[in-house]
C-alpha cells in the first residue's frame, strides 16, 4: 500500500522569505503522480503543484516549485517570496495512474507566514 | 462557472443517526468522489463516482454509501452514526476517469456527532 509521510507539522517563516516543506512515500508502482495542495481556513482544498513521475524535470507555478527524486521518493515543496496568503495547511499527496480519483494524502504541514 | 458546492456546510447529529450530504459538481464533470478529513488529519478516499457507477471504494464500513444522479449530483449517506464520524467531508469533482485527471475539491461539510 502506498504511504506519505510529512515530518513536519508546523513550520513558521517570515514573509518575503524562502520554505521547503517536506515529503517522502512509499510506492513500489513506477508510474504515479504526485500533488501539493493548499488548505486555507476556507477548508477548500486547492491544488498548487503536479508532478508526474514519469517526467524527470521538476514541475514549476510561479513561485512554487518541487524537488522530486524518484529514487530517494522524495517530493519537496519550494515557496520562494513567501507571502501573507500562503498561509495555510500543505497536504503532499499521492495518486496511482489507474482509472479511480483516490489520492492519498500526508498528514499536512501547518505553514504560518509571519509579517 | 460555479465550482464544487456541497450542503450542508455544517450539521450536528447524535449517535445513532443518518445523515445525507449532497454535492453538485462543475458543470460538463462526469465524476464525484468524497473524502472524510477527520480533524488534524490529511483526507481520505471513500468513493468515487463516474456516470452514475462506483469506480472506487475506500476502506470505510457498510455504513457509508453514495450514489450519483443523472445530473452527475451525488449524495454520500452514512447510518447509524459514530462519535468518530465526526469530520469534515469533501466533494471533488473531476472530467473523467482518469489519472491525469485535475480534481476541483468543494469547502466540505462539517459534520458533529454529538
């Protein structure tokens, strides 16, 4: 069964400045996908960032940017110019390349951006 | 375009009780799925619904069940409830079945089980 592990539950940094927030999983499927989102207080869940794992260049969206090593199965987070609004929970999540929609979710990482 | 609404946004029941939470997904997507996010926890899969068929079922008791309308809507029902049914449940919507699929998640409902 598939597993993903975030070590961190909570973390603080001061606006402007750079955060990595972390992500290892389990899988002994070669072919997957694997997600970053955001929970806001607003309880949506939105997605940031997709990485297929077929693809070797790590995926990029304006200032979010992941570390994926397939290898290591490791997929970290980058929040470069960190800003008021990214606070928020960050689930890294999991999902196989079958025919259902069920992701697998981290136990989240609490990010507060300080002023 | 509206995105992904569920209702109730919030709701308390008691032990023992049945509850019914509705979803109505972005107009032209095909598939639902709900997933329960019990408090300082990430979310988990409990189904999936495409064209009105089960395409996926987490593991989560004969209590809980779904169903999707001909309008692609779905309803999630859970009987004979427990204190730790208590939790937020989200919808997601999506085009297809399909892994390269971008699922829209609605704001959830809250449920408490008193």
């Amino acid at each position: 069964a598939q597993t993903v592990t975030q070590s961190q539950p909570e973390m603080s940094v001061q606006e402007a400045e750079t955060v990595t927030l972390s992500c290892t999983y389990d899988t002994s499927e070669s072919n997957y996908y694997l997600f970053w989102y955001k929970q806001p207080p607003s309880r949506q869940m939105i997605l940031v960032i997709r990485q297929e794992a077929y693809k070797q260049q790590n995926a990029t969206e304006n200032r979010f940017s992941v570390n994926f090593q397939k290898a290591a199965k490791s997929f970290s987070l980058k929040i470069s110019d960190s800003q008021l609004g990214d606070t928020a929970m960050y689930f890294c999540a999991f999902r196989s390349m079958n025919r259902d929609d069920k992701i697998i979710f981290g136990k989240g990482t609490r990010l507060h951006i300080l002023p | 375009d509206a995105g992904v609404t569920q209702s109730p946004t919030h709701l308390i029941k008691t032990r023992g009780q049945h509850v019914t939470l509705r979803c109505s997904p972005i107009s032209g997507h095909k598939s639902v799925s709900w997933y329960q996010q019990v408090l300082g926890q990430g979310p988990q899969f409990i189904f999936q619904y495409y064209e009105k068929e089960e395409r996926g079922r987490g593991n989560f008791p004969d209590r809980f069940s779904a169903r999707q309308f001909p309008n692609y809507s779905s309803e999630l029902n859970v009987n004979a409830l427990l204190l730790g049914d208590s939790a937020l449940y989200l919808c997601a919507s999506s085009l297809r079945v399909s892994g390269a699929n971008v699922l829209t998640f609605g704001a959830g409902s809250r449920l408490t089980v008193l």
